[in-house]
C-alpha cells in the first residue's frame, strides 16, 4: 500500500518542522498536490484554511483553538500535545482514522478527540 499523502499547512517554521518530522516518522509523504488528507498545524493558520479540497482537513492546534478550527472549515481538530512522543502518537493516530486504507477509497471518518 502506498504511503498517505500529506497537504501540511502552517504558518510558522517551527510548528511545520515537528509536523514533518511526525508524520515522516509515521510513514507519511508530504506533498503540494493530490494529495490524501490535509493537516493543519498552526491555530493561527485557521483564517486562511484552503477552501477547494477534496480530502479531509485535520487540524492539530493549541489548547482551547479547536471550536475556532471547527467553525474555520476544519473536518476535525485535535488539541496539541506538548511533549514529542504523544504528539507523533497523535499524527500517527490522525492518519489512521482519516488517511484512505486502500487504492481509490474514501477517506474514513475519524472522531475529534
């Protein structure tokens, strides 16, 4: 099975950089065009959220943040953790219930957490 692939959106370097490690460590590719799911990883971000994908966005943002990503357009949105391992658990966790399992499926609709 191909790997999922990943529209990272983000304002800062910094968040965008632990978002690409998380989801490489997850077996993730992230890409420009076409892709799987699309992630967003800056709660500021959440004004300026794509408004013409075909793919789930997920949005990972700061405590208190998720009815602000919810009502911006975001298919769900799970609060940040702040240590490393809970936040690649998290990445992990997200494109498993909203990545598509096979070829040519939909994209499974996962729970908010």
């Amino acid at each position: 099975m191909k790997s999922p692939a990943v529209l990272l959106v983000g304002k800062t370097r910094a968040e965008s950089t632990l978002a690409s490690a998380a989801l490489y460590c997850a077996g993730a590719r992230i890409v420009t065009s076409k892709p799987d799911l699309a992630l967003l990883v800056e709660a500021k971000a959440t004004s300026a959220l794509p408004k013409r994908l075909d793919v789930p966005l997920v949005a990972i943002v700061r405590p208190g943040e998720k009815r602000k990503a919810l009502a911006a357009g975001a298919d769900a949105a799970y609060t940040r953790p702040t240590q490393w391992k809970a936040y690649s658990r998290l990445v992990e966790r997200v494109l498993a219930e909203w990545a598509p399992t096979r070829k040519g499926a939909r994209p499974r609709r996962g729970r908010n957490s």
